[in-house]
C-alpha cells in the first residue's frame, strides 16, 4: 500500500498531525501536534468548525484524535491555570509551529517574557535587532500558533494598553492577572 497524498496536491505526501481538546478556565482550545512537535493551540469559539483552529499549514493534513501525543501539552495548560510559577510551567516537549525565520526570531523573543510581566511590540522589536519593526512583530505574534506556551498575550501596545489578542482581549486580561497572581477561578467559572 502507498503513502497516502495530498487532495488538493496529488503529488504531495499527506502530513499526519494529531489533534485533542482541551476545557480550559476561559474556553474549548484545540492543540494540534506533528511529528516534530507541538504545532498549535488556539481558542475555539462555540460556533466554529473545530478545523479552523488548526494552523494554516497543517490544514490538508490528515489530523488523528490523539490525546497520548498531546499530553504533555495538556499537562502544562493544567499547570499553567494552576497559576504556577515559571520554573513549575517550563515546556519540556518538542514544539514545531512553522513560520518564517523573521517569526521563529519574535516567537523565540515572546518566550523569553517573564511569567507575569508585559512587553511592548517595540521592545520585542528592539530586543530582536529590528527596532523599526513593532508592526511587524505585531504581525508575527499574531500568527504565532502556539499561544499561550510562546506568550503572545504578554505583549501589550506603547501606551501600556491591551492591544490585538486573537483569542479576544477579555481572554488577554485574565491570562495577564492570572500570572500575576490573581485568584481568577470563581471569575472564570472554575470549581
């Protein structure tokens, strides 16, 4: 028997990527795993087909429910609405999220924000070597696939505002007083 291929590129091998959800504190999120690694986890809103919280790239894969291949992903969200600090929430998996170089640069930078502290576009910017790039790091943090785990919703506009989350800006605050500390559970509707 034959690999399997592509429907819409007949000569292209099918990808085999793994999917399962997760309920978290402030809603459905899909993680999504190839292979190589963790590739995804997005918010799903309650009207959405499940397949758009797949990242773009692995949208013609052929995606298996997988919840083993995803358990250490699901072990650190648990950790992470835990409210633990950074040494007890440390991914120590594979991830795999694709992107341009000029992305895997500002991912890399959105990790290295402290637990519980913000950055501005134009800080990720210059800490990165490219200080007139704030909007194009804005860009990359918004295609960044694997939110939470590389920290997009620490990054916050000049004025210190909350600015472009994708998963809302109600979400970006409680992630924000999550990590600082705050009891959020009985907010959230957490038992």
């Amino acid at each position: 028997m034959g690999a399997r291929t592509s429907r819409v590129h007949p000569e292209v091998p099918t990808i085999l990527a793994y999917h399962d959800r997760y309920t978290s504190p402030v809603g459905e999120l899909l993680l999504v795993a190839t292979a190589r690694g963790l590739a995804g986890i997005s918010f799903l809103e309650e009207s959405a087909d499940w397949r758009t919280g797949v990242p773009h790239r692995l949208r013609d894969a052929r995606l298996d429910r997988a919840p083993a291949v995803l358990s250490p992903a699901r072990e650190w969200l648990e950790r992470y609405f835990a409210g633990r600090r950074p040494e007890g929430i440390d991914y120590r998996g594979a991830l795999d999220p694709g992107g341009t170089p000029f992305d895997r640069q500002v991912w890399a930078a959105l990790r290295m924000i402290p637990y519980g502290e913000t950055r501005s576009y134009g800080e990720i910017a210059r800490a990165i070597g490219s200080p007139g790039a704030p909007r194009a790091v804005g860009m990359a943090s918004h295609r960044n696939p694997i939110g939470m785990l590389i920290p997009c919703h620490r990054v916050i506009g000049t004025s210190g505002k909350l600015v472009g989350y994708g998963g809302g800006l109600w979400r970006k605050a409680i992630l924000l007083r999550l990590e600082r500390g705050d009891d959020l559970f009985g907010q959230v509707g957490v038992a």
